[in-house]
C-alpha cells in the first residue's frame, strides 16, 4: 500500500524556511547551516550534484537522504520549490535541478500556473496542476506504480498535508541551531504524534533525525 | 566559578508551559505528557516526593534527573513557579512542594509582593524579591558559596535569563509531542546556540535531551 512521506531539514525552533535571502545570496546563510548535513552527504552528491567519486558523509545523515528515493513512485513539489515564485511567467524555466533532477519520477507541481508538462532525462517527468492535497495525492499514487508518495517540499506544502491528516511517514532532520525566523513547521500541527511511533537518533553531525510513523490509518 | 544553569521539560514544537489546566486537574493532562519522563525517575521520586523505596527509572532520564541538583548553591524562581499567582495575597501558601522542598539551598523568588522568608526544612529558604535577572544573578551568586546558580523556571523567567544572555548550562528534554500551545520557549532567541557544544541523547522513554554547554564568556 502506497505511504506518504515527508523529509524535511528544519532547525531546533522548527523553522523550516529561512528568509534571509538577498540576490547577491540567493540561498542565503541560514539555509546552508539549515541543509550542511543534507548537502554534505554522499547520497546528495551523488544524487543531486551528479558527483560520482564517492566523496561524501556515509554515516547515518547519508543513510536518511539515501531513504529519501527508495521506493518512491511519484513526487510533489509546491509552486516555490519548482522554483515558480522566483520565475514567474518564464517558459523556460525547468526547476533548480538541471538537466536531470533527482527525482527520476512522476512530480507534480501544485500551482494555479497553467504550464505545459516537462520531460526531463533521467526519468523525471514535471506535471503542472491545481489541485488540493487530496486530489494531487490521488494523482500521484495513481501513477506511483504501488511506490510510496513523496511530498517534497516546500514548508508551506508540506503542512497543508500534514494538517489534512494525509502523511504516514515524517521525517525532520533537525539542525541544533535556533533560526527564530521563518515558517514553523509545527504551528498548529497539536496532536500530530497521535497513532504514530515515534523515534529518535543523532548524528555525528549534530543532526537530530526525528521520525513520526503511522501506524493505523 | 558560578555556572548558570537551566533544565526545562518542553515539546518537540518548544512549549514549555501548558494551557489545558482546570479546576478539577488543577495540572492538566499536558503537564502530565510534557513532564512523564522526568516524573518517573528514582531522582524524582526521592527529592521531590520523599518516596526512598528505590521505585522509578534509573537511565538516561535519571542521569539527568539527579545533576539538576548536583553542585546547586542557590536557586532563582519566578512568581509563577512558586505558586504566587495561584494563590495570591495568601501569607500561608509556602509553595507547591510541602514542608521539606527538593531545593535544600537558598531559592529566590522574583516578585514584587513583599513576603518575609520562608526558612523550610531541608536546608531550602525562599527569599522573596524584586529584581532584574542580572540582579538575581548577583544575590544568588553571593549565597550560593561557589556553586552553580540554577534558574528553575517557570518557563517566562527562564526566557528571560536567555534572553539577557545569562545562562551557562541549557538542558531541554524534549517530549517527543506537538503541543501546539503555550509558552514558546525558542521564540526570539536566535542564535542562542552562538559560543556553545551542543550535544543530543536520546532516552529509552523517548526523551531527546538537548544541552547547550557556553565553552566562553
């Protein structure tokens, strides 16, 4: 049965976005402290960076960000992490990812945006939709092949599905760092824990892998 | 020399105070999620309600049960915490922790009532004060004979002892639940991890313990 997953870096208050971005610094300072672990991982230079010497973290951040792709059949992104809010109404724009993103599946991108679907190599394949959650994970699973759905990003997108009540599988690696600014991943979220299992373990790193696990539906 | 040292129960969402109280559950079930773990330690149960049958948990949660008591000279309270905005104007109450409190040190209680001391037995005496934290600091210090001078809450006193850049020690354990309410205790405290070791361990009862070590000041 297909399970909804969610992996996200937030920080120690739960920040989940960081809004300290200026052009000179489009990412910003906090959002690299946010992702150091993430991005120093083997699986994210492999995977996402297109890095094939090996170099990379391989302890337990790896084996998390490694989880990340296993067994997902299809994907959805929020307008702003396609990267719509940063280039809207640009026809050319095909992501932050390059010629051949990671996802190497089915995503689909909720926006109000009408955009023709974009086949990228690798096996990722962009769909453009307005949909609610629901309807977008309807979408996805039907395409998912019996794979789980991730729901990738951003923050925003992430909690509406989390407040429908629709993810079976939350992952936060959690940054000890406090950011005090941005979206928190866990405003009025009370009671998310209920009928999961819930487990913890740290990293070398400093990261604290926090997993929320559904385990009636 | 003096170290500034703080403990405080909160959420994964960072609430350290709860909202659900009544009359009936003059606690509410809240406290009671937010303080399990630490309630059912041997630690606990011996300091706190003199019960020296050997009963409660002995790992990680009583690890750090016992140090908030080892090497104390002197404790800072808030109003709250000692129970003055429960029972106000009342010259009887002498706080939640009947005759012999856990504290068997000097404990300041920041108010601006004008109560005389209250000398307990066990070695605790409240004094009742009227003081900045830095203020506090400085009595609790002057008492404390070269020992740690612990900030034992509640929750909007400890706020402001981060805030004012006051603290040490920071150890939070954190209750593996969303509260969605009450005091934040992250909120405007960024960068408070600026100058310290952080390090995480996780108990068997689910408990992630999170300590914040100042290494200069």
């Amino acid at each position: 049965m297909t399970r909804v997953r969610v992996d996200l870096n937030i920080s120690l208050d739960g920040r989940a976005t960081t809004v300290d971005q200026t052009p000179d610094d489009p990412f910003g300072q906090d959002w690299g402290r946010l992702t150091e672990a993430y991005v120093a991982t083997r699986t994210f230079r492999e995977r996402v960076l297109h890095d094939t010497s090996g170099a990379g973290t391989t302890d337990l951040d790896d084996e998390f960000a490694a989880r990340y792709f296993q067994g997902i059949g299809a994907e959805i992104l929020g307008a702003g992490m396609f990267g719509l809010h940063a280039h809207p109404d640009d026809p050319e724009w095909r992501g932050w990812w390059g010629d051949e993103p990671p996802f190497r599946v089915p995503v689909f991108v909720l926006t109000h945006e009408r955009r023709p679907s974009l086949e990228m190599a690798g096996g990722t394949t962009f769909h453009f939709v307005t949909a609610s959650p629901e309807e977008a994970l309807a979408m996805a699973t039907e395409v998912a092949g019996g794979g789980d759905v991730r729901v990738g990003g951003g923050a925003t997108t992430v909690r509406s599905f989390l407040a429908a009540g629709l993810v079976d599988d939350l992952h936060v690696a959690i940054a000890p760092i406090i950011l005090g600014q941005g979206v928190n991943l866990w405003d009025d979220l009370r009671g998310l824990e209920r009928d999961c299992r819930i487990e913890t373990v740290v990293a070398p790193s400093g990261t604290i892998h926090v997993t929320f696990t559904r385990e009636r539906r």
